[in-house]
C-alpha cells in the first residue's frame, strides 16, 4: 500500500468545541493532525491506501461518521510515499 498526504477542510463541527480531538483521536482517526485556524478545522492526513480514491473516500466517511462534513479537499504534495 502507498501512503497518500492531503489535507481536508472540515465543516459542521465547531472547532472550539470542548475535547473536539477526541471525535477524530483514538476513534479510527490516528492517522492525521488536527488544524484549527481562523476559525477553520482541517485535518491533514498521512493516509495509506490502494491509491489516491480510496484514500480520500476513507477520510471523507471518517469524517462524516464524526458528524462533520467535508468542504475542500487539498493535496500536501503530488507524490506518494511507500
């Protein structure tokens, strides 16, 4: 499997919200850090995959599953890393 890096801007979880890491931190979510700025919440994820589809669509439900939805989608980098 190859590790995908990509970022996902979250939306409908408030980013202030009281212990807010823990929807994502020891809940299936270990695989990303958790970025709060101006307001916004992002996480950017070392995620590995078959490949590029299925390591977005698996954060997207993650994050979903967390009660939260995802607004933008950004790639850290081009490449992989095996």
């Amino acid at each position: 499997m190859t590790i995908y890096r990509f970022s996902v801007e979250v939306g409908g979880i408030d980013p202030n919200e009281r212990d807010m890491e823990n929807r994502f931190y020891g809940n299936g979510v270990d695989d990303a850090l958790i970025v709060v700025s101006n307001g916004r919440l992002t996480l950017a994820f070392d995620r590995e995959a078959a490949n590029a589809e299925a390591a977005i669509h698996s954060a997207e439900e993650d994050i979903v599953r967390r009660g939260g939805s995802v607004t933008r989608i950004e790639w850290s980098n081009p490449r992989t890393w095996d």
